[in-house]
C-alpha cells in the first residue's frame, strides 16, 4: 500500500511496472523514443482532468468539512495542491522529534522542579523516543483499513490530551507516562506521512518532494532545542508543554480542513465480489501476518473452498465458537500483525536501505547529546539558550540539501533511465527504477556526513573556536540529509502497496537506535571523551555507507525482482 497503481496514462513507471530485465523499448515508429517520450507526455497531461469524489462519498473523519476534496487519483492533483499537502505532512512530522529535543534544555529545570535526578529525567527523553519507534508499526497498520486522513485527526487529537497532561504534571513518574503516550502519538506521522507523499506524487517528481517533506522530521529536533531554551529560561519548563499543545493544535486544524484522504481505493465498492476472482491464490482470505507467514516459509496456503449451497441456519451455540474466534482474530490483527512488519528485514534491499538510515539517524543524536553537554562546560561555557543557537548550522545543511538534493536524485533517476534506454512500450516514457537513486548523490553523502563527525569530535576535543565545530555540523547536516531522503524515497519504491510499512519499519530501527545513542553518548564521551567518540561513529559510518551503496550499485536490481510479485509485497 501507500503508491496507487498507475494507468497507461500515467507519467509514472517504476518498479510497479516492471517489465522485465530486458527493458522495454518504445513502440515502432520514425519518432525517436525521447522525442516520442515528450510528445505523449504532452497530449496526456491536457487530457487530465482530476475526478472529485462527492461530498457524501469521501472517506476518512471528517471528511466532509476539507476544503480540498478528495480524487479519485491524487498523481492529478495540481502541483498547488500538491505542495500544499505536502506542507501540512512535513508540518505534522516535525511535531514528534520536535517534542523530544524541545525538553532537552529544559532537564535542569525539570530536575528542581519536580525534585527528581538528571538520570531520571533523561528518561522522560529515552522512552519518548523508545515509543517513536515502536507506536509507528501499529499507526501503519490500522492505515490499511481506517485510511492516513483518520490515523492523522485521532493521533493528533490524542497528542494535544497527552500534551495537557504533560504540562500540568505534578510527578516525574506521570510526566514520563505522558510523554510516552505524547510521543507515540505523533509518531503517526512516521508511519503513514512518506506514503502520503508517495500517494499524490509521480516517481519523476518524488524525490524532490520527499526532501522538502523531510525538512519537517529532521529540522524539528534541530529547531527544538532553542525555542525550548528561549522558553524555558523566561517561563519554565512547563512552557515547553504547553507549546506542543498549541503547535498540536495547529496541526489537526490544517489536517481537518487541508488535507483529504489520498489513500487510493483497491477497488470499488460494487466490485467486491471479484476479490476472489483478483486476490492472490495463496493468500487470499489470510491477515496480514498469515500472508507473511506464508511468504516466510515458501508453503501453500490453503485455498478458501467456497460452497454456493444455502448452509443451514445456525443456532447460538453454533454461534458462539464463531464470535470467539472472530474476537480472538480480530485481537491479533490489532496486536500482533504490526509486529510482522519486523520480517521484511529478511530481504537485502530493505535491511540494506533501513541500516543505512539507521547509523546516520543515530549519529544525529548522539551529537545532539554532545552539543548539549559539550558546549556548556569548559572552555565553552555557553548558556542554554547559546547552546539552542548552536543547532542552526546542522538546520541550515538540512535545508540545503533538501533544497539541492531532491532535485539531483531526480535528474540522477532521468539519466540513469535513459542512458539504460529504459522506456514504456505504451507511453514512450522513462522507466525509473529506485536502486538507481544510489549514484554519485549517495557517495557523497557517504563521504561527507563521516568526515564531519571526525572534523566536529576533534575541535571539540582540542577546545577549538566554536565556529570550527559548528561548521562540520552544517556539512554533517548536508550529507546526512543526502542519506536521509533518499533511504526513504527508495523504500516507498522498493515496497509501493506496502509503503507506509516500509516507513514504519525504518522509523522503528532507527529510533531505537537513536534511543540507545542517547542513552550511551553521554556516558560514551565522558569515558573517551569527543574525538574518538565520533572517530568510530564515523569509521563505523563510513565503512558500511561503501558497502550499502556498492552492494545495491551491484545487487539491487536482483533484490528488486526477487521483491516484485512477492506474496509480501501485495
């Protein structure tokens, strides 16, 4: 789920429309395929015109009071109405890394005022990042059924009820209880925002887009920290609290009346009949996890017999075996199949992609740490609203890179196509494929993101003028942020049915590996201290960024048709 299925009139072509090894050729004709490309392009996009769904007919909470209505095929909103809800998705993403960095000024405060100890109030921190990472499976799997405009309005809702209780909290135990809960709230987001974006834009235009939607996720714990300095020191920590209600707030405002459903339908409501006849022969009928299970061990399912013989009326005590086996299948899809999630991991592309992210999401905490402790002791000994202010360098590299880098991987994917020849028999367009975001952008994101965590550690550690520091920050801002955005663009292409669940398994990697960084990092630094703490995180980076970007260079078009059809993936 989370990439609707394409028609021959689309612009699109990914790996939903693989054709083959043999890449598709266009059709015979004197036009040469480019040319041929441009003119389809062309005639197509005047014959497009976005089919409103009525009022009575959209789907989702509230459906009914968005001022942007819902289509029968988001690729046909206009690019107004595109950027716009992809402004509101990376304005929803911020709010849950916002919420664990907006505290980390505010610690001390939290210290004296609820008369508890450091340790345990760098709690309230680590477990609302544990939930970022767990709540998330469970967000994408309720969006299969209920939709991402329902999964965005409840969590939202909940977010702004666990933020007034956080605020007015008169014990360190409830205020960790409810930044738990807070956290795993807003971490929807992480679970179902990449698959909106992957809902409504084209793979030629995606990369792009999912760079300006990552803006929100990663400037949030870069942002954070100095509006909770600057809150902290003139209201309390208490201040910070209630700024996420208000922001919460903000945000199920814009998303009750901007943003309308975008999960394309599977099917119609009147072809419901034909499920049998379309499913899958192996899978059709099972849950989630009975699919994967079956995937898992390469067995055949049993295949549903379906008798067309009146069967008798039964009685209640027939009944009633009936009802528990229901509650208890109807039990474990709400428990227990996100959990399945876990076993996508078994395929290379996705363990390769998802580590990848994962050590460089890590790395981003474990500096935040540093920063925060580093630059308010000797010979620094900044205040905690400077040391908020030092986070705007690693913003100003995020922001570059978003700015830059989309529109690089997308010119990389246009080239790659044509160089490869790669073009739809139907249309004349290019066929994308999403290992082939994997180029010269990933080198040197791979490159320049390590290097800036060796340059930070050592003029840190020597005690070198702030500005030397600051300026690795920005450049680990840009490489990381390479990384970032292309990880998450190529798992919305390397799983496009099952896209939010692709999201939910890197954000739950990723955030309990950026929990234990957390965790570790001060401990870390003042055992080693700074250089060398970040001389093995960079090493460690460096090392596996050459052995993730040759690997799918070499292997990823195999992993990807060993994906595509897989009975996982459907």
């Amino acid at each position: 789920m989370g990439v609707p299925e394409t028609s021959a009139s689309s612009s699109i072509s990914g790996h939903e429309h693989d054709g083959g090894d043999a890449d598709s050729s266009s059709p015979a004709t004197s036009i040469p395929p480019v040319t041929l490309a441009r003119h389809v392009s062309h005639t197509v996009s005047l014959r497009r015109s976005p089919t409103v769904v009525p009022r009575t007919q959209r789907r989702g909470l509230l459906a009914r009071l968005s001022l942007i209505p819902e289509v029968s095929n988001p690729f046909e909103y206009s690019r107004k109405i595109k950027w716009t809800i992809t402004f509101i998705v990376a304005l929803s993403g911020a709010a849950a890394p916002a919420g664990s960095a907006i505290v980390l000024p505010a610690l001390n405060d939290i210290v004296t005022s609820l008369d508890t100890t450091a340790t345990i109030a760098n709690m309230s921190v680590a477990f609302y990042m544990l939930a970022m990472s767990i709540f998330p499976l469970w967000w994408s799997s309720f969006s299969e059924t209920l939709g991402r405009r329902t999964i965005y309005l409840v969590s939202f809702a909940l977010f702004i009820l666990w933020g007034i209780f956080s605020a007015v909290a008169n014990s360190i135990s409830m205020l960790i209880v409810m930044r738990v809960l807070s956290g795993g709230a807003s971490a929807s987001v992480q679970a179902v925002g990449a698959g909106t974006i992957a809902d409504i834009w084209e793979v030629k235009e995606r990369g792009r887009a999912m760079g300006i939607f990552y803006l929100g996720p990663l400037c949030g714990p870069l942002l954070a920290p100095i509006i909770g300095g600057v809150l902290t020191e003139g209201l309390g920590w208490r201040s910070t609290q209630w700024f996420l209600v208000v922001y919460g707030a903000v945000v199920w405002l814009f998303v009750c009346f901007m943003l309308p459903e975008t999960l394309r339908k599977k099917r119609d409501a009147g072809t419901v009949a034909e499920k049998d006849e379309t499913a899958d022969p192996i899978t059709a009928g099972l849950s989630t996890s009975e699919e994967i299970e079956v995937a898992a061990s390469g067995l055949e399912a049993p295949i549903p017999i379906h008798i067309h013989d009146k069967p008798p009326t039964p009685t209640p005590l027939a009944l009633t075996p009936t009802r528990t086996a229901h509650s208890l299948s109807l039990l474990r899809r709400c428990l227990l199949d996100p959990l399945y999630i876990i076993l996508y991991l078994r395929f290379p592309a996705v363990l390769v992609v998802v580590s990848y992210a994962t050590i460089a999401f890590g790395s981003l905490y474990v500096l935040n740490i540093s920063v925060q402790s580093s630059f308010a002791d000797p010979p620094y000994n900044f205040s905690t609203l400077i040391v908020g202010l030092l986070y705007i360098p690693n913003s100003l590299g995020y922001v570059l890179a978003s700015l830059l880098g989309g529109r690089w991987i997308d010119a990389i994917m246009k080239r790659e196509a044509r160089r490869k020849g790669r073009y739809d028999a139907q249309t004349g367009e290019l066929v994308f494929r999403p290992e082939d975001r994997m180029r010269e952008n990933a080198w040197t994101g791979a490159l320049v993101f390590p290097v800036a965590l060796v340059w930070y550690g050592w003029s840190v550690e020597r005690g070198l003028f702030w500005l030397v520091p600051m300026a690795a920050n920005f450049f680990f801002g840009f490489g990381s942020m390479l990384i970032f955005s292309m990880a998450t663009t190529m798992l919305t292409e390397f799983m496009p049915k099952k896209a939010s669940n692709g999201i939910a398994l890197n954000n739950f990697v990723r955030n309990i590996f950026s929990c234990v960084g957390s965790v570790v990092a001060g401990p870390l630094i003042g055992a080693v201290g700074n250089g060398w703490t970040f001389t093995g995180l960079g090493v460690l980076a460096l090392g596996w960024g050459v052995v993730s970007i040759w690997s799918m260079i070499r292997c990823g078009e195999r992993w990807r048709r060993g994906m595509d059809g897989h009975p996982m993936f459907d």
